[in-house]
C-alpha cells in the first residue's frame, strides 16, 4: 500500500489564488494611498517649513525650513494649549453617548404601543446635518429669547448666555455635539441587541437573573463588538469636532471654545492664518493623538481574537 501523494496544484490555479485578491485590494490600496498616506506624508513633511502657501512666478516652492521650529513654537502658545485642554474636555463628555445610547436603545427594543414613533424621534438627530444642529442650539442658547436663557433666567433670576461665557461656551457646544452622538451610539447597540442570543437570556431568567445582573453579566458581554464600534466612532468624533464650533462660535468668545481641529484651519486656512506649516504641525499634533487611541483599541481587538 503507498502513501497518499499531497495535492499537486497547477501553476495556474497557484497563480489565480495568489494574484486574485491583491488584484481586488488594488483600487482600495491605490485610493488609501492617494488620499491618505500620501497627505499624511506631506503634512509632516511640509510641519518642518515656514510657508504661507504661495508659490514664486515660475512656481517653485517658496518655504523656508526650520525643522521643529513649529513644533517648539506650539510648546509656547496658549492658544494651542486652550485647544488641547478644549479637545481633552470634548473626548472626556463625549463619552456620556455611550451609556446613554445603550439605555435608549434597550428601551427602544422594547415591543410596546407607539414604539415605532419613538424610535423615529431618536433616529431624527442623526439624519439632520451638523449645520443644522449646530443652528438649533445656537437659537436655544440665544441671549432674550432663547429657550435654555429663559429657563436660567426664570430659575435664578438672571439669564445665561452660554455662548458667550468663556468658561462655559465649550460646555454647551458639547451638549449640542452629543446629541447626534448619542443617536449614533443608540443605533449601534440597536443592532447589537438584535443579535444577543435569546437562549442565553431564557436561561438567565430561569436561574433568576434580572434587571442590573441580567444587564450585566448576560446582555454586556454579547455587546462587546457593538460597545467596540461605539468607543472609536466617539472617540473619532470628540477628537474631530470642528463644523459644531465653527457655526456656533467661531472659536470665541476670545478663542475660548477653540479645538486642535478649528485652530489648525484658523492657522492654515483663516483670513489672517496662512501659516501652512504651523498649522500642518497642529494637524500632525491632532493625528498623533488619535493614532494613541485608534491603535490601542486595534491592538485590544487584536488580542481578543487571538486569544479565542
């Protein structure tokens, strides 16, 4: 009796397994590369130059290098550091979605009369643009005639114009990014609850869990890919914030509500900025922060499935 042969494959079929799906991955890969890599690459490269984006007649590039020039410069500006502190504030809040979008979306799974229309007045955040939530709350927080001015003034006597405190403009800019957030966030754990096993719960119930234990040793555990999913998105999010800040307050009142994202542009972009290379190392400062978090949840992800 011989030994089975292995399976002898023709160099043909070799090749159609091999070449197939890079041939599949070329257009993503050629796109990331383009509108990713490649202005990452030249935004660090161009964070080492004093340049106000301008070209000489005959085109050339008319910057001056001063390696970490900017960079030191950002160490010494308290613009920059308000922006950062402003930017640690929107990642630490946003966080709230989170826990509030899990307890909207239990209570949306739930099978009762008029489900359907509440479902629809927490979906309606998240279909409106940022524009026009941003409009919204600017009209609520308004000075004599706006609806949170008037609460205040009724409560205490005096009317608080929130967009016009330094001290709490950020706060209230917050709120009104969190509102869509938590939409997001809701509809993420919607489609997670959809798919928690009802075995898992019918077993639960018979060994007499309910409530808080239900919630946290049975529904938690098999919302672990949709919390996942919840984190970077709102962590992106809070990092990321600039239309919110731009339509309600510009960055004001004096630069006080001011993101990383907001001053990069105010620097590269602004009608007295046209500092490109200032503001491309804001903008290096701002990806480096997100790359410290997107990497480590990739990295737990990673480990999570590898130890399975």
């Amino acid at each position: 009796m011989t030994a089975a042969s292995p399976i002898q494959r023709s160099p043909r079929k070799w090749n159609q397994r091999t070449i197939a799906p890079w041939l599949f991955l070329a257009p993503g890969l050629f796109m990331f590369t383009v509108y990713v890599l490649w202005p990452i690459v030249q935004s660090v490269t161009l964070s080492f130059y004093d340049w106000n984006g301008l070209y000489n007649k005959d085109g050339q590039f008319t910057g001056t290098f001063v390696g970490i020039g900017n960079y030191s410069e950002l160490m010494t500006d308290p613009a920059f550091e308000t922006s950062l502190w402003n930017n640690l504030k929107w990642l630490v809040l946003y966080m709230a979605a989170l826990p509030i979008g899990l307890f909207i979306a239990i209570f949306l799974n739930q099978t009762v009369t008029g489900i359907r229309l509440y479902k629809s007045l927490f979906f309606f955040p998240f279909v409106i643009s940022q524009v026009v939530v941003g409009l919204i709350f600017a009209w609520f927080y308004a000075p004599n005639f706006g609806l949170f001015y008037l609460l205040t003034e009724s409560v205490t006597g005096t009317g608080t114009a929130i967009l016009a405190d330094p001290d709490l403009v950020t706060y209230g800019i917050i709120a009104a990014g969190l509102w869509p957030q938590i939409a997001y966030v809701m509809i993420l754990y919607l489609t997670g609850l959809n798919n928690v096993a009802p075995d898992q719960i019918e077993a639960a119930r018979l060994d007499g869990a309910k409530g808080w234990r239900m919630l946290w040793y049975v529904v938690l555990p098999q919302l672990r890919p949709a919390t996942f999913i919840a984190v970077i998105v709102t962590v992106i999010g809070a990092l990321r914030s600039f239309d919110l800040v731009s339509i309600m307050t510009n960055g004001g009142p004096f630069g006080s509500s001011r993101v990383l994202s907001y001053y990069m542009f105010e620097m590269a972009l602004g009608e007295y900025g046209y500092r490109m290379g200032y503001g491309a190392a804001i903008a290096v400062v701002l990806f480096a922060i997100m790359m410290i978090f997107i990497s480590g949840f990739i990295w737990k992800m990673w480990r999570d499935e590898t130890e399975r």
